[in-house]
C-alpha cells in the first residue's frame, strides 16, 4: 500500500504567501484564531520528530531556517518596510501583539554595526513551559532574523539568550549583523 501513496504522491509546492489561502473564508465559523496549545502541539511534535531523524543541531538549523522564511514573508505582507526605524519598530511591536505572538521591546541597538537586544514577553513559544534549563525559541531566532532582513537589507544571526524554559520570563534575543 505504501508504495501506491509514493507513487501518486505529489511533491510538496515552495512555500508562497499566497498558499496560505483565505483563513477567514475556509474557516467560516470557527474564524482566524486557534489556541497556543494547538500551535505548540504541532511546532513541538515536529522538532521531537526532526531531532529524533536528524538530530539537535540539524533540526535546530532547519526549525531556524524555517523561521526566516516565515519571518521574512511575515514582514513582506504585514510590516512598513519603507519607514525609519522608530517607526517600523512600533509597528512590528504593534503587529506582534494584535497576532497575540508576544510583546516585543527593544533593549539595546547600535545605529553604527546594527546590533540589536529585543525582549518577547508572553511570546508563542514558549511563555508557561516548565523550566528544562534551555532555550528552546530556535523558530523565533530565525523569524526575527528574517524580519531584520527584510527591512534592513542586511543579514543577522539571532540567537536567543534567556528563555522561559531556562527559568527567565521573557526570552531575550541578540541580533547581529553578519557584515562585521
């Protein structure tokens, strides 16, 4: 029987903004809104299956990878990207939480090399979780890193530095540019 599926199957198609499909008409009355649960069951079975085939450091790289995509779709189709900073900042702030994704400050950034601190705080991911002593918010290094980049133009490695699962109550990311 397996090998019937393999054979019908279709591969998958790259990922557009436009697949994502009228939510609000698909899904009548049960709206545009899910719980975190749902969401996290499906992101944590996901990278348990990953780690397992490919292990931690590899479904680390695609969960990350993944995350800039979507961080970089995200801020095509949502954000002003032709704006000064102060202006975009307060309108990925105000995104952020009216998708309820998290609250976002900003901590630190250098106008000079680019660098910049940022908070989430109640965030998706992983606001609630028990505490394991790890950061476990590897999809959220790479949106933000994708939402960087699509209004900048530069590229950034973001790495997250607390987290709720290692005890904090806000995850904390580094953003650097990789032009240094």
């Amino acid at each position: 029987m397996a090998n019937v599926f393999a054979k019908n199957a279709k591969p998958h198609n790259q990922f557009s903004w436009e697949n994502l499909g009228d939510i609000r008409e698909g899904r009548g009355d049960l709206g545009d809104e899910m719980p975190v649960l749902v969401y996290r069951l499906m992101q944590y079975t996901m990278l348990d299956v990953l780690t397992k085939e490919y292990g931690v450091e590899t479904a680390d790289r695609h969960f990350r990878d993944s995350g800039y995509l979507a961080g970089m779709e995200f801020a095509r189709h949502n954000l002003k990207l032709d704006v000064g900073f102060g202006e975009f900042l307060e309108n990925l702030q105000a995104t952020l939480k009216n998708l309820k994704i998290g609250i976002l400050r900003m901590e630190e950034f250098d106008h000079a090399t680019g660098n910049i601190v940022l908070t989430v705080g109640q965030d998706l991911d992983c606001s609630g979780l028990p505490v394991t002593n790890e950061t476990v918010c590897t999809y959220d290094e790479g949106f933000i890193a994708g939402i960087l980049e699509a209004f900048t133009g530069e590229k950034y490695d973001v790495r997250e530095v607390d987290c709720w699962a290692n005890g904090d109550r806000v995850c904390r990311f580094n953003g650097t540019t990789r032009k240094q």
